[in-house]
C-alpha cells in the first residue's frame, strides 16, 4: 500500500491508503483542517486536545444528522414502495373492472340485438294483424 503524509491539525501524519481511497482521505483532511480553521480564534486560549473534541463533536452531530436524514429517506422509499404497490393493485383492480364493463358491454349489446329483432318480428305481427283486420272489415 502506497505512503502519503498529510496536516492534520497542524501535524503531521504519514498515512497508508489504498488508491480508492486516496481521494476520500485527502478529502477527509481537508474537511479536518477546515474545521480547525473555523476554531483558530481559540488558539493560544484552549488546548488543542479541545479545539479536536469540539470539532470531533461537531463532526459527530453532523454524521447523526445524516443517519437521521438517511432514515427519514429509507422511510419516504419505504413510504414510496407501499404506494407504488397500491397503485399497481388499483391498476389491476381498475383492469379487472374494465374487462367486466367490456363483457357486460358486450352482453348489452347482444341483449339489445336480440331486443331489435324481437321489436321487428312485433311490428311485423301488429302489421300481420292490422292487415287482417282490415281484411275481415272489408
């Protein structure tokens, strides 16, 4: 594993990584020392080992306010994944009807059909019967 030295609050570290790492480590650093920074006006006042708490406190509320946010966000997917099931059971729910209104559709229309040719074969008998009766008046 390659070598890399690095400051770290001011001191200086030498570090083994591995090369995916490298990038993560620099940035670790940089994120180190920049919250360093943000506390040097209490250089000279409090002892470093206490500048490191503070900024290793801070750093700590900020991973317990992403594990929060990443638990909110596992909830909304979890939240996400109900409803996309409900939705996909209101789909089939909502085909399964369609196909039902098709058939009744279908069968209405046959009905309707047959309800034509029974009006016809009326007509034509009230016709039959009118010319009879007409007949027997003559």
């Amino acid at each position: 594993m390659p070598d890399m030295e690095v400051n770290v609050f001011n001191q200086k570290l030498k570090l083994s990584y591995r090369e995916e790492e490298k990038q993560r480590i620099l940035k670790a650093v940089e994120i180190l020392n920049s919250n360093w920074n943000k506390f040097s006006h209490l250089h000279g006042k409090v002892s470093d080992l206490k500048i490191a708490t503070l900024i290793s406190l801070e750093l700590q509320d900020s991973i317990e306010d992403i594990n929060t946010l990443k638990d909110k966000m596992k909830a909304k997917e979890d939240d996400y994944e109900l409803l996309k099931k409900e939705i996909d059971f209101k789909i089939k729910e909502s085909q399964e009807i369609n196909k039902k209104l098709k058939k009744l559709n279908s069968e209405l229309n046959t009905k309707n059909e047959e309800f034509a040719k029974f009006e016809n074969i009326v007509d034509e008998l009230l016709s039959e019967l009118f010319e009879i009766k007409n007949n027997i008046a003559k």
